[in-house]
C-alpha cells in the first residue's frame, strides 16, 4: 500500500473526468478508476453537451482522457474501486488489484437502469428506446412516438413529449388504471392511450429501429420510436459504502455535496434525478470545488503545503 492520493475517484464517466481535471488543475494527487459499463454505452452519440453535441459516447471519454494527460499529478485507470475503509484524511481505499491511501474520495459512478424483460427491448435501449426527450428528441421528432408508461405520473409526461411529436400513442402495458380526469387531458391532447399488455417489440430488417409493438392479443402497432423511464437502482459500490440515500433513492447530499460519510463526496447521475451528461460533469467540478476548498485549507493550515 505505497500509493497515497489527495483524491481517488471512482467514474470515469462525465462527472469523475470532470471533477479530475478540476483537481488536477487544482494540483491535488489524483487517482481516477473507472471500471464497468457506462450508463450511456448503448447510445450512438451524446446530443445536448454544448461544444460536444453529436459525439459518440466513447469519444466524449477518449477526449476527457486525454485532457488529463496534460497534468502529470493526475492517474487514470481502468480498475473497480471496492470498498472504502477508514476515516477523512486517512481512506484506505481498496481497488480490484490492490490498495491505495487517499485524503478525500468521491463517487461518480452513476446509476444502473433495470431493463425491463420485454422480448426486443435491450436490443433496442439506446437506438429506438430513449429516456430522455433532449438528449434524444430532435432527431426523431415528428415521429411515431410509443411512451411506456410505468405508472400515473408517465401518463402524465405524454403532454410533455407532445413537444417533440403529434404522433404518440401511452402504452400502459395492462399495469394501471388512467384516471378520468388524466385520461381527459391526455385524450384532449390528441394522444392515444393503449391499455393492453405489451407482448415484444419487433424491430426492422436493420436491427436499428423499431417496427411495432406487439400487444399480448397479437395486435401491432406501428411505433418508430419509444420513450421509457426503466427502474434505476445504485450501483454495488454505493451500497457497499453504506452511503444514506433520499427518498427517492440517490445518493444523500449536504450543501458542499459531500455524502453521509464525512471526507467521502458525490456527483453525477446517482445523485439525482436530472440525469445528463452536462448536469453530470457540472456536478463533479461542484464537487471538486467543495472538496478542494476544504482540503486545501486544512493542508495549509496545518502547514503541510
Ligand atoms: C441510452 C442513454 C442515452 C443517453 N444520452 C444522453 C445524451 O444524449 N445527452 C446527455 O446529456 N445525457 C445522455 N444520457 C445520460 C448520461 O449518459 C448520464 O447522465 C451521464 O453519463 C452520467 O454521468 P455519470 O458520470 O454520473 O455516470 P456514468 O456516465 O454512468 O459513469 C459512471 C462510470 O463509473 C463506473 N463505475 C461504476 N462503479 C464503479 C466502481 N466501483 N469503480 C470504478 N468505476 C465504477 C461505470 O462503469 C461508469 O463508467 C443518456 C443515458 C442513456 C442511458
């Protein structure tokens, strides 16, 4: 255990590379580890990022990395962070290969979504299944628009996509009741409530995009694209470190964003529920700012600078 940082990282996503390069800058010892699937692997290209609107996902990453190299205080490496032992100042900080001492960490690892098991729909997650309207949105806009709703408030988000299309239809998958008054606005909005049970989604010959969605009674409906919230949970490091959650379950926050273990801070998508790239990286710099304001003046004051 010779390695010691001021800062391990754990993401290497927009918010730990965001929150690197401010530390690095801030000329703090960085570790940043990424291991794993990115949240947004499956997608083409990231829309909405400004100066990096259209970029493929891995070049986004490619691009952070390599702004990295420029400062020689900072690491990165493909390696899991797994557990976090100790206190503030002293983390012993486990990696799959190994363990390292670090001052500060923070938790950039984003969140998992849960795909539900409809035939067709993993392969679809990402070309023809979006979560979000603006990262999404433009590009497909003016077309057969498919939401499947998980429950009331997803009915409700029908009027909001109404922004991007005319052509939508809600598909409640036979899980809820639509009340009336619900059922009346979205109605009156010119959008189709479908109450059956969804049985696959077919794609066409390319694999690429959607065809229809096949109810349970053999009934098809032609959709070009869907709009979906799947379950989300933490991934297994946030659990591992016991991090308090809130009430809609991400990660527990004080004003400095530091999580409910002192010295140990978080950004990005698994704390909150506007995910996107951009609010991802602003998190991480938001973070590395509190976290090094605070380092830095108790280094200093303790005459270790
Ligand atoms: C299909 C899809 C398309 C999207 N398109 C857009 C878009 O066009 N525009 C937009 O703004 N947003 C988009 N998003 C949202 C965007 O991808 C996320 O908001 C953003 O990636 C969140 O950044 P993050 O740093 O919080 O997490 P992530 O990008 O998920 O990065 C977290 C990283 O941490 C790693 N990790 C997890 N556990 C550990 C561990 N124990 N040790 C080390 N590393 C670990 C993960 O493998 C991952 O690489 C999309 C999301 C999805 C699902």
């Amino acid at each position: 255990m010779n390695e010691e940082y001021d800062v391990v990282i754990a993401g290497g996503g927009p918010s730990g590379l965001s929150a690197a390069l401010v530390l690095g800058r801030a000329r703090k010892r960085v570790l940043l580890c990424d291991s794993g699937p990115r949240r947004n692997a499956a997608a083409e290209r990231i829309h909405g990022f400004v100066t990096r609107d259209g970029t493929p996902p891995s070049e986004f990453r490619h691009i952070g990395r390599e702004q990295l190299r420029h400062y020689p205080n900072v690491s990165v490496r493909d390696v899991r962070v797994e557990d976090v032992r100790g206190d503030k100042g002293a983390f012993e900080v486990s990696l799959e290969d190994g363990v390292v001492r670090a001052r500060r960490v923070i938790v950039g690892v984003g969140m998992v979504d849960e795909l539900p098991p409809i035939p067709g729909y993993r392969e679809l997650w990402g070309k023809a299944i979006f979560q979000c309207p603006y990262c999404h949105g433009w590009e497909v806009q003016d077309g057969a628009f498919a939401l499947i709703a998980s429950g009331p408030p997803m009915v409700e988000f029908s009027l909001f996509l109404r922004g991007w299309t005319k052509d939508l239809v809600v598909f409640t998958d036979a899980r809820f009741e639509v009340a009336d008054d619900l059922r009346r606005r979205v109605l009156g909005a010119g959008i189709t409530i479908e109450e059956r049970a969804i049985a696959k989604l077919i794609p066409d010959a390319s694999g690429q995009h959607l065809e229809a969605i096949e109810l349970a009674d053999g009934a098809r409906i032609a959709r070009r694209v869907v709009f979906a919230r799947p379950a989300q949970r933490q991934p297994a490091l946030v659990t591992r470190l016991d991090l308090a959650l809130d009430e809609n379950g991400f990660v527990r926050l004080s004003e400095h964003r530091e999580t409910s273990r002192p010295g140990i801070y978080a950004a990005g998508d698994s704390t909150t529920m506007m995910q996107g790239a951009l609010v991802a990286a602003s998190s991480g710099a938001h973070a590395a700012y509190m976290l090094n304001h605070e380092l830095t003046m108790e280094l200093a004051a303790s005459g270790l600078l």
